[in-house]
C-alpha cells in the first residue's frame, strides 16, 4: 500500500469517516478499525462538528501553532495553561507563556461548553492506554 497524503485530523472527523466507511461497507470492520471507532465514539459528543470547525479556524489564525498541534487542541480541549502547555509540547516549535495564554483564551469558550468523559469511560481510556504501552 503506498502513502499518497497525510494529514492530522480530530477525533470527530475519524468517527465521521469511519461510520460514513461503516455504513458504505458490507460487512465487518477490521479490529483496529472497530477499536478506532470505539474510542472516538467516548468523544465524539464533546464538541459539534460546526464548533470544531470554527475553533480550528480561530486557531489557525493564531499563526503560531501547527497542524498536529490544533488537531490535539481540538481532541483535548483544554481549560487551563498548564493543559494547554502540555498539548503544545513535543513540538519542535517554542511557544511563549503569553501564546499559551493566548491559546487557553480561544480554546476554554469551547471546553467550558464541552462535555467531559465519564469516570468510567476515564478509567477504560486510561486502561487501554496503559495496555497499548505494554505492546
């Protein structure tokens, strides 16, 4: 199989394509394809697909941040700095205290609206993470 593009994309557009794949399909998904669509369905509900929409233009706009790093903006949502700064490192890019400021700023409208995760689905998401290292 040859790589033609990549792009990084959020945790609702995965759920979106996969159930447009689902519904296109005869049959089964692939297990990965299951598990991939299992996790993106706990957060699905977190923000509209309009409301990602428009968050990762007012990010975009920012000027400062990359692809990947809006994508995990988008997924994660968070409502503190110090979230926020830890959603922006691992990048090669150096962000300022005032751009995460910045960042928390365009993001927490979203978050604040944004529904959480359960407890158990925390627990389940932890687990599996915690499971996928151990591979």
């Amino acid at each position: 199989m040859k790589l033609i593009s990549e792009k990084p994309v959020t945790l609702l557009e995965i759920n979106e394509m996969l159930k447009k794949r689902h519904k296109e399909s005869t049959g089964e998904f692939p297990y990965e394809q299951q598990n991939t669509l299992d996790y993106s369905e706990k957060f699905v509900d977190r923000i509209t697909p309009a409301k990602a929409k428009e968050l990762k233009k007012e990010l975009a706009a920012l000027g400062f941040l990359t692809a990947d790093q809006i994508v995990t903006l988008i997924n994660i949502l968070p409502r503190k700095d110090d979230a926020t700064k830890a959603c922006l490192t691992g990048e090669k890019l150096d962000v300022t205290e005032e751009q995460v400021k910045e960042v928390t700023k365009v993001v927490k409208p979203y978050a604040k609206d944004a529904k959480e995760p359960s407890k158990s689905e925390h627990k389940e998401t932890k687990a599996e993470a915690k499971e996928a290292t151990k591979a």
